[in-house]
C-alpha cells in the first residue's frame, strides 16, 4: 500500500458542499431504518458514520447510492436531487462505494473485476463490457494499463490474474476499493472497510485512504465500528442510534458527547 504524503485536510470554503441530506428517512414496514436524517458533506472531508448495529449506517449508503429510495426528505449531490436516480446514473455522476457484503465477481480475476468498473466510464460502455463484445482495441489497453496502476496503487499489482474468490477478506476490501476507484469518482462510500484487517493492516488503511483523498480529489464518507480508526481519521463524525442522528461534529466532540458515548459506548 502507498503511504500518505500528508494528513491535512484540503482546505475548502465553508459554504461549498458536496453530499447534502434533508430529512432523509426510510422505512421498512414499520422499522424506521433512517428517521428523519439531515447533514452536509464538505469536499475533501473524510465524514465518518458510526453508531450500534442496526442503527441504519448501511441503509443510509444504500440511499446515497439508489439501491433503496427514501420514503421521505431529499438528497443533493452537488446542489442536485439524486434520491430518484438509478444506481448506475448515481455512480455516472461519481458516487463509488465498498459494500459491508463483499460483492466481487467470485471467478473473475482481480484485474477483471477492475476493469468491468472503468466500462462505465469508457465509450464502449458497460453494456459491451458485460456482454463480452469487443472494445476499441485503443480504449481497452488504456482500461488495462489504469486497472494495473489500481491494482498497483491497493498493493495487490501482483496478483492480478487471480480470481477474486482466492484472496484473504482484507485483500477482497482492497480489491473493492481498486473497483471503486475504477469509476472515477469524486465521492467514495466506505462500508465497514477494515472489518477482517489486522490491527497493522488497518493503520496502513488509514493512511491509505488520506493518500487516496488527496490524489483523487475524494470526498470519503466511512462506516467503521474500530473507534481509533475512525478518531483518529475522520474530519467530521456523524453517529446514528435506532436510525437517528443523535451527534455531528469533529472526534473530540462527539467522544465526549454523553449522548454518543451511552449509546454507542455502552455508557462505559
Ligand atoms: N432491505 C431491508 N428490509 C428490511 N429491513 C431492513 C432492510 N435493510 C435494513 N433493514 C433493517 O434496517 C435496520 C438498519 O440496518 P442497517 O443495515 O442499515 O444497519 P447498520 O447500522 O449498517 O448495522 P451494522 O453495523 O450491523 O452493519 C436494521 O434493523 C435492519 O434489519
Ligand atoms: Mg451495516
């Protein structure tokens, strides 16, 4: 993995937003997943999301990225409605996450899976790319080579021709996150990210992922359980509790936070 050049924020103006929600609430039957949920995003902020089990940390990515739709309030992306989107006009306009599940194509390569996410964003298009039809032969080195620089750039440069199924739960994560990466985008979702890394592989995650917000431009919103990962960085945090928002503000706020800390910490 390559490491961090440097650990500043990218200074932006206050006013300027990326990601906005307004009141933004789901339900399923009569389980309130995301009840009522209004924040903003900065560019180039790393916006962390944590909270209990069940509090609707995921569904709240499933919303921003139109696998669900809210049952009420409104989302923005750059100053634009997207709750209405379908999920691949939502990654057109640069919105890439990681799932919590790791979705990869079990038996394809690592090089493969990569490459399928760039022919969104190639003129051959993702219909050819899934179909199996042939690319311009121009278009398709050029997929090649920047698949090899992201696999390259996740540590995994050498293993590309092995299938995805083969490799440990941390290196399917960077896999996912080379995919994503593979669109893009301008804003990356990051579910649960280090789940299954070892305490040494998740400080070189968190050095990866400032690395990659200042080389692409990212603005990264992170779900993640491990407290120190996500203290030490995250920008903003935003906890949820039963699909509430119940704090917003920088890590040492919200660790303090008497709310945050009975709900989330167990009141210890
Ligand atoms: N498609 C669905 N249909 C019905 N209920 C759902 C659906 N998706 C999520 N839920 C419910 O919504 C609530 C929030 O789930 P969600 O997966 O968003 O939680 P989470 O904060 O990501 O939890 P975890 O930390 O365990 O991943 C849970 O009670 C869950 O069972
Ligand atoms: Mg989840």
């Amino acid at each position: 993995m390559i490491q961090a050049q440097a650990t500043d924020a990218i200074a932006q103006p206050e006013s300027s937003v990326v990601l906005e929600a307004n009141g933004l609430t789901r339900r399923f039957g009569g389980l309130v997943a995301v009840n009522h949920v209004s924040f903003t995003v900065h560019p180039g902020e790393i916006f962390g999301l944590i909270g209990p089990n069940g509090a609707g940390k995921t569904t709240l990515f499933n919303l921003v990225t139109g696998l669900i739709q809210p049952s009420s309030g409104e989302l923005l992306h750059e100053g634009e409605e997207i709750s209405r989107l379908r999920p691949f006009q939502i990654a057109a306009r640069g919105i890439a996450r990681t799932f919590q599940n790791i979705r990869l194509f079990a038996d394809l390569t690592a090089l493969e899976n990569v490459m399928i996410a760039q022919h969104i964003h190639t003129r051959s298009g993702l219909f050819t790319g899934v179909m199996g039809l042939p690319p311009a032969p121009q278009e398709e080195r050029k997929t090649y080579e920047t698949a090899h620089e992201l696999l390259n750039l996740v540590g995994l440069g050498d293993r590309a021709t092995e299938k995805a199924k083969n490799f440990a739960y941390g290196d399917q994560r960077r896999l996912e996150i080379a995919r994503a990466l593979a669109l893009n985008p301008n804003v990356l979702l990051l579910d649960e990210p280090a789940a299954g890394m070892n305490p040494n592989e998740k400080q070189q995650l968190s050095d990866f992922i400032r690395a990659i917000r200042r080389q692409f431009n990212l603005t990264v919103l992170l779900i993640e359980h491990h407290v120190p990962l996500v203290m030490g960085l995250c920008d903003r945090i935003a906890v949820l509790d039963f699909g509430q928002l119940i704090a917003l503000g920088d890590p040492a706020e919200v660790r303090d936070n008497p709310a945050v800390i009975e709900a989330y910490l167990g009141g210890e």
